[in-house]
C-alpha cells in the first residue's frame, strides 16, 4: 500500500516540474510563525510556512492544516480568490507531508475558528513517503526512537518536551553566568578513562597511532584548568560509559559539570539548592511532579527546598543493620551479607567500592522519594574525593537523589598529589584484580596536581536524568533525539 502511494507522490513529483513549478525551492521568506499568526488579529495580512497535516476539499473551498515548531493553524483555499486555474493546480500535486507556503489575511469562519484565507500559495517541499498511519498519534515506541521526526510531527507533546530540554540548558547556562562561572570545552578523546567508576569506550588514532578512550567524565581536565587560574569554570557536554542500558542509563548522555576553587561540598550544596529553585522558576516548573521510581512505580515528589541531609554510612547502617566504614576486606562484607539474607548479583566478585554502591543501590535508594543530600562516604567509593577532616576513611562528598534516581553527584576535591597517587594505585591494583568499574589512574594529572592546587568543590549532573523526571518521563531515551539502538539490519 505504501510503495503504491510512493508511486503517485512519484508521479506528482514529475508534475509540479511540468507545470514549471520547483519541486524543492532554495528559500521562503516566512514572516510569522503559525502561532504567531494564530494570535494576530482577524484582518492582519500574513506570510507563514509549514508542513501540510490535514486536508479537507469541499469542491470550491478546501480546508487545511499547517504544523511548524510553534504549533498548527487552520487555513482555507477559495476557488474564487486563487482562480480556477491555480486552485486546481494546488489540488493535484499536493499531499499530506507536503511544505506549502501561503500568503493571505486572518478570519474567523462561523463556527469561531481563526483561519487564513490565502489568496497566494508557494509549493515548499515534497513528501515521497506517507506520514505512517495514524500519524497524529503514533504509539510504537520503537519506531519514536529510530523516527524521532515522526514522533516529533504527530506529537505535540514530544516537541514541547525538546523545547523544554533546550530551555533548560539555556536556563543553566543563565544561572552560571549570573553567578560568575565562566564556560569551557575539553577533550572528548583522552589517554586514559578516569573521573568516574565506569567501563570506557576505546578506540584508535590513527595521525599518532595511539589508542584513546572516549571520556567518561569532564573532570581531570577541569581540574588542571583550576591549577591553571580560573576559579569557576562549567561545562556541558558528552560522556561515554560502554555499560548496560536501561530506563536511568544511556551510553552515550549529556554531561554537566562545574568546578570552583576555594569552595568545599558544603558550599555546593547551597549551590545546588539555589540552582534548581532559578531553573524551576525560570521554566515555571511546578516543584510538586510525578516521578516514575527505578520500580516503575509513580509517586508524588516535592522540589520544595530546603531537601533533607542524610548520611550515606548511617542510612545504610539504618536499612541492612551493617556499617560499612567498618570494612577494609570485600570478601568480609559478602560473609556478613550472606548472613543477613541479602543478596547481591556476582557479589563475590566485586571490590570493596563496587560491593558497597550495589549494597546501596539494593537497600536504601529504592526507599528515597523526595530530594535528599546524601554525604559522607567511604573513600573507597570515590578516588578523586577529598577526605574528611574528622574521619580520614570518609570523603566529603553527596549526591542528590530524588525518588531513586542519583541526580547530582559533587564533592570537595582530593588536591594533595601524593594521596592521590596512592587512590590511584589501590585503584590499579582492583582493575588488575578483575573489577571492570575500578578508576583508571592518569600519571599526567597526578603530575599536573603537583604544581600546586588551591580548595576546589566540583559538582556533576545527567543532564537527561534531570530532564526525564522534570518533564515526568520513564526514560532517558524520552528526553534524548535519538537514543543508540541496534541498526534495524541487526
């Protein structure tokens, strides 16, 4: 059926150049937006663009919608104004999908609707293949993602979506400027895959034959911009984590980062708080949403600020009866664990940092529902964090999660070059050991801290995490144009 009406979009095609039109002009010189048009006053002369959604021909007079990026509108074509000649014209070559440009003044038929009544219309673009049946609604959720476009022309609410990621970015970037950070870019291709507990992409270059991995986090070169001079810098931008994908991790994801010197975990904390409450506002964001959990289950999450503090050691402590600072050997934690009935997938393989995240991830973030700061960690889950000054086996560091989703992660930075060649060293030794997430050691950053480092506090977030529980999504490929997938040849 589709390949037959392929054959007479074909077969229109060779039509509109017979009859000396262009097909596929250069340029329109579009004036208004069709919302814009939409608003204007019954009288206002227009000139507005778009693609052709609906048409409806009652002989002398046909109806038609427009769609654009602002919207759609209703527009008429009156055999009397454009002329039989021209009117029939226009019937005979065009279809849905079609881009039209339309020339005329705004009206108000009688049953209220606002309509322009064209007086000259411009062929913009032809569509060869249909839009899929039941366009103006299209469900398969497979085919949103590898037809984004689709999705985006049948759904109203999928396009207000993209526009609210794009306003959300903008609203970030506002708030750093207001506070005086200045914004930078670093290296997606780096010579060792380090800043976070993940398996990275490798691959190989050929100018200087080297193989590189793809960045995992923005935050080794930040910091050697810190050492450099600034003192508040950000970034937004792409990370790579070769992992297993699932509704709350992508491998490919949008970044933010930002670091400042002089500032400890606490001042971000602050910072975090004062952000969301300007993003919220800015956007009018309601701070009451429904967030769907890890569990698939909906619930009611209040962004109200100030969010609680809890502290990671005790929470756990709390929820399986074991404190984990107490461990230095992750074979005497699987012992423990085992005897408390919780299992963990592969627990007896795991290093210490990575047995005590999944500990987590298993008993206490599933309970989190409304924003809440969890800090003090033990050092072994973050190489790169400062220790604290009372415990030295607990780094100053929190995440913000919201209803099971880890949101933000920040801390106050490790800047002593000897401590952090030693992390870096335990970390190798857990790598060799077998445990694919270990923190991958870079002797050129360690060389850099060297040169001296002032205080510094970084901070990180998902920006598509963020987005999908704000705009009240299940997952982060809701939220991302096109989300990797196998090739439909696979």
């Amino acid at each position: 059926m589709e390949q037959n009406e392929e054959q007479v979009r074909l077969q229109k095609l060779e039509k509109i150049s017979s009859m000396g039109l262009e097909p596929y002009p250069e340029k329109f010189d579009k004036k208004q937006t069709l919302t814009e048009c939409f608003n204007s006053k019954v009288g206002k002369k227009v000139k507005t663009a778009g693609r052709l959604v609906m048409f409806r021909d009652m002989g002398k007079l046909t109806f038609a919608h427009l769609q654009d990026f602002s919207g759609r509108m209703q527009i008429a074509f009156k055999q009397d104004d454009l002329g039989k000649e021209n009117y029939q014209q226009l019937q005979k070559i065009i279809d849905l999908g079609d881009f039209l440009g339309v020339e005329g003044e705004i009206f108000q038929t009688h049953k209220g609707e606002i309509t322009i009544l064209v007086n000259k219309w411009t062929f913009l673009g032809k569509a060869l293949k249909p839009l899929p049946e039941k366009w103006h609604g299209l469900k398969d959720t497979e085919a949103k993602y590898r037809q984004r476009y689709l999705d985006l022309i049948s759904n109203p609410e999928t396009m207000e979506r993209f526009k609210l990621r794009s306003e959300f970015i903008k609203a970030l970037r506002e708030f750093y400027w207001q506070e005086e950070f200045i914004e930078v870019e670093t290296p997606t291709l780096l010579h060792s895959a380090t800043g976070a507990h993940a398996k990275p992409y490798i691959t190989h270059n050929n100018g200087l034959d080297i193989d590189v991995y793809l960045r995992i986090s923005h935050e080794l070169p930040l910091k050697q911009l810190i050492i450099g001079g600034f003192d508040k810098i950000f970034e937004i931008g792409k990370a790579f984590r070769n992992e297993g994908i699932d509704p709350s991790h992508l491998p490919e994801h949008t970044h933010l980062e930002h670091y400042c010197a002089y500032w400890n975990f606490e001042d971000n904390i602050a910072f975090t708080e004062k952000m969301f409450d300007f993003v919220f506002d800015k956007l009018n964001i309601p701070k009451e949403l429904k967030v769907t959990g890890k569990d698939g289950k909906v619930r009611e999450v209040n962004f109200k600020t100030p969010w609680k503090r809890i502290d990671y050691i005790q929470l756990l402590e709390k929820d399986c009866g074991l404190d984990v600072s107490k461990y230095n050997n992750p074979k005497d934690l699987v012992k423990d664990l085992k005897k408390k009935k919780i299992q963990i997938e592969d627990m007896e393989n795991m290093g210490l940092a990575t047995l005590i995240d999944n500990l987590y991830k298993k008993v206490s973030r599933p309970k989190i529902i409304d924003p809440v700061f969890l800090y003090h960690y033990p050092i072994d889950l973050q190489p790169l964090a400062r220790r604290n000054n009372k415990d030295p086996e607990i780094v100053d560091q929190f995440q913000l999660v919201v209803n099971g989703w880890e949101i933000v992660k920040a801390y106050s930075e490790l800047v002593d070059p000897l401590d952090q060649e030693k992390r870096f060293s335990q970390q190798a030794k857990l790598k060799k050991a077998g445990d694919e997430e270990a923190m991958e050691g870079d002797p050129e950053f360690v060389e850099s801290m060297k040169y001296g480092m002032p205080p510094i506090s970084g901070w990180g977030m998902g920006i598509d995490r963020i987005l999908t529980i704000l705009t009240e999504q299940e997952n982060l490929r809701d939220v991302v144009f096109f989300p990797l997938m196998k090739s439909q040849q696979k």
